[in-house]
C-alpha cells in the first residue's frame, strides 16, 4: 500500500521510475506494474537497505538519483527541488525536511558519530529540546529554516550526484540503520558536499518513535559498528560504553513509566552489552 501511494505521487513526473525489489516479490512487482507510466523493477536479494541504494544507482540512467523508503510521502516538487539543488552544482547530495505522520517537524540534521557526539546525542539528551536548553549545540535539536550546508542527516529521502553515490556507494554491511552515517562520513572524507533543503518535505511514516525488538536490536549493535568502521577500535571502545549507557537510559525510561517500549528497550539493551564483538 505504501509503494502504491508512493508511485501514484511520482508517476507523472519526468523522472526515471526505479523500484529496488528486494527478494523479488511478486506483490511488489505487481504494484509496480500498474499504470499509468513506465516504472523500471530491479530484483535483488535482500541485503539491507544500503545494497537497495547500491543496485539503485548502478541501474539509474540520469546524472541524479534521489532514492527513498518505500513508507515516505514524496511528491513530484520535492524531487525537482532536491535534484535542482545537486544539478545546480552547489552540492553533491541534497536532504530535505522529514516530517513525522504527524505533520510535525521530525528533524533531518545529524551529527556524525564520534563517541563524544554519541554521548550527547543519543545517551544523555532526549530527541526533544529540553526547555531552556535549546541553545546547546545539538544537532539533533536543530530545524533550519534556509538551505545550508551540514555534516550528515537522515537518509529516509536524499538526492546524489549519481557519479558520486557510485564512487561512494551506501555500505551494505549493517542491513538496517547506521549505514547512513559511515556513508555520510566517507562522502566527508571525500569532500563531497551535503546540503539541507528545507523548502523540500517529505512525510515518513516510521521514524525513532517505531519502537521494535529488532530495530533496537540493530540500532545498539551497528552504532558500535559505524564507529569501528569509521575511526578505529579504540573509538568503537569508548562508543561500546556510551551504547550501553544510551540503551539502560532507554530501559529506565521505559520503566519507569511502565511502557509498552520496555521489552524492545531491553532487547537493545541485551545487543548493547554484547556489541562488543564489534571492536575486533
């Protein structure tokens, strides 16, 4: 239902339709089949949502790839706005403003994963300002309301510069979540440059507030992972102790209010402490 709706948003538009089909689904191939329009089907096996990206652009035709979740609402405008930005040469990769179901502001900048940042970020700091402390550098926090230049962000919709996404493609050794970052941290390394669109919205149905066992799962593990990858052992150390702190606030949290959260959060909570195979 949600790539049905996604299509119907997009098939009127001058773009090359692509949908990345992993594992085949006859459902999801039938769904892309239906008219009116051309929508081009790659099948692949299921690898995660960085080896979709991957297989993405390397069957994409156009100089620009603006690849998305199959649940955001994406419209016509928001393409040509975000492809605009890395046509105009002004940047590489171009994010816009992701909106929660609830029409909400779910916040699109963030910060790149070093263990400080992870401290703050994730481990000490709710995704919500805390009333008077809205001036505190937390990346997280912010909203911009003009176009600028930032170091990472959500990857639920963005647009690339289809040389550059194949030079540097999405890494597919997480399956889900995390992938984001290490990518955004090689496009830096690269010298690639990343901008936030703010005028360019998108809807997403999931976000951080989709609590489940195998997402907190994932999401403690490969953020120990992402650092490993990305800095070194001794840096994936001091992130295995801030993962387990983020994760046993999460828990308390949780239980303390009795929420329907705490097995997810204690399921994080397990893949946090025996992240530490992740260092080797």
């Amino acid at each position: 239902a949600a790539l049905s709706r996604l299509l119907r948003a997009l098939r009127d538009s001058e773009v090359d339709l692509l949908v990345v089909n992993v594992g085949d689904d006859p459902e999801v191939r039938a769904t892309a089949s239906r008219g009116p329009g051309v929508v081009r089907v790659v099948p692949t096996p299921n690898r995660g949502y960085g080896a979709a990206v991957n297989a993405a652009a390397q069957a994409a035709c156009g100089e620009v790839v603006v690849f998305t979740n199959d649940d955001a609402v994406v419209g016509r405008d928001t393409v040509a706005t975000l492809a605009g930005a890395v046509l105009g040469g002004g940047a590489d990769v171009a994010l816009p403003r992701v909106l929660g179901a609830d029409g909400l502001d779910g916040g699109t900048v963030l910060a790149l994963p070093t263990p400080s940042r992870l401290l703050v970020e994730w481990a000490l700091l709710p995704d919500r300002p805390i009333p008077g402390l809205e001036h505190l550098p937390v990346e997280k926090w912010r909203r911009p309301e003009v176009a600028e230049d930032v170091a990472a962000g959500s990857a639920v919709t963005v647009a690339a510069r289809t040389e550059v996404l194949r030079a540097t493609p999405m890494p597919d050794d997480y399956f889900l979540y995390w992938e984001e970052l290490e990518w955004f941290w090689r496009l830096r390394a690269r010298g690639a440059a990343v901008v936030f669109v703010p005028d360019a919205t998108v809807v997403h149905d999931g976000g951080r507030g989709d609590v489940r066992v195998d997402k907190s799962r994932l999401l403690a593990r490969n953020a120990v992972r992402c650092v490993r990858r990305t800095q070194g052992r001794r840096a994936a150390l001091a992130a295995y102790g801030v993962v387990i702190l983020w994760n046993a606030r999460l828990v308390a949290t949780a239980a303390l209010c009795a929420h329907r959260t705490l097995r997810p959060r204690l399921a994080g909570l397990g893949a946090a402490l025996t992240s530490w195979r992740e260092i080797r």
